[in-house]
C-alpha cells in the first residue's frame, strides 16, 4: 500500500522521539520501530498508513497537522480510526489502545476548537467527542476502504471500486475554522460474489 503511494517502509531500531512510527512526506517514507512485536508493527503501520492516505502536504488537515502540535488532533484521530478499523476487518482488535489514544487526541480537538471559537466566534466549535468522530467520519470510510481494498481481508466482501476507495472523494474535515469545500460523495459499494 505504501508503495502505491511512494512510499517506502523502514522497520527500524532508530527511534524518533518518543513515537513508534511516523511518517515522513519529505523523505516519502514509513518508519516503523523494530522492537515492536508484529501486531503492534501492523498497528503503527496502518496508522501510518492512514497519515499517508490523509494528511499529505496538499490536504488542508495536513497542512495544519505539520503547522504546530495544537493542530495534530483531528490528523491522529483519523489515522487512529484507520488503523483501528482497518485492524478490526484483519481479526486484530485493539480497542483498548485505540480507545485511550482517540479519546486524548478528541479531547485535544474539543480543546484547540474552543479556544479557536474564543477568538473567532464563526469558528467551528465541536462539543463533543461524538462530533469529532462525525466530522472525520467520511474521510476515515474512504481511506480505510482503500486500505482493504488492497489487503483484502477475509469476509471481507467484494471488491469496491477505484473511485469508491480515494479518501478526496468523501465528506470534508473541519478544523479550527478550516474547512474544504465538499466534493461528490461515490454511490453505494457494489459486493462481489
């Protein structure tokens, strides 16, 4: 998948910080830590995978994703979302790591959209965790399908077309008064035999 997208994946002892993984758009590369067991390599991977997918320099989130930490919020939520779901349809469940992560990124949402709401009162002002999950909903289905699309779980259906697996094509993320304009939603997905 990471090809796909020009992107090579290093396995790793290098460690970035206190990070797992990243994802570097500039060197066009996946790092991903070496002494992480295989279900966790698979985890930080498709969680990368996600950042790909979503959050390259020309996307108006990942724009805001490199900009400062106070914007990184929304980007792990929807890599997190991908990785878990992602995880889930290959029979890996990892709720629980995912759960604490997603609720600290949605709460750090909730907190940058308030304080961006205190200076600017047209700014969108999320009020809960549930409208942090509604508002990346779209792009997270999109590009988790594309993920799928290409591992191909078992169960897990027919083959969904191209154009239904582009994460562009789906609802837009808002972020601290940003939001791109919405762009045609792709029709039902058609199960193969």
């Amino acid at each position: 998948m990471a090809s796909r997208h020009g992107f090579r994946v290093d396995v790793t002892d290098a460690q970035y910080g206190l990070t797992s993984g990243f994802t570097d758009f500039t060197q066009r590369r996946i790092q991903v830590g070496a002494w992480l067991g295989p279900e966790e390599r698979s985890a930080v991977l498709a969680h990368e995978l996600g950042h790909v997918l979503l959050h390259g320099p020309n996307d108006e989130v990942g724009r805001l994703y490199g900009s400062s930490a106070d914007h990184r919020g929304l980007a792990e939520v929807e890599a997190e979302s991908v990785a878990y779901t992602v995880l889930r349809a290959h029979g890996i469940d990892r709720g629980e790591q995912s759960a604490l992560y997603l609720l600290g990124w949605a709460d750090s949402v909730i907190r940058t959209q308030r304080s961006a709401f205190e200076q600017d009162m047209y700014s969108p002002h999320p009020t809960s965790r549930v409208d942090v999950a509604r508002s990346v909903l779209g792009r997270v289905t999109a590009a988790t399908k594309g993920i799928l699309e290409i591992t191909n779980p078992r169960g897990f259906g027919g083959r969904i077309a191209a154009a239904g697996a582009d994460p562009r094509v789906s609802q837009p993320a808002t972020y601290a008064g940003v939001e791109e304009p919405a762009r045609p939603t792709v029709g039902p997905v058609m199960a193969g035999p």
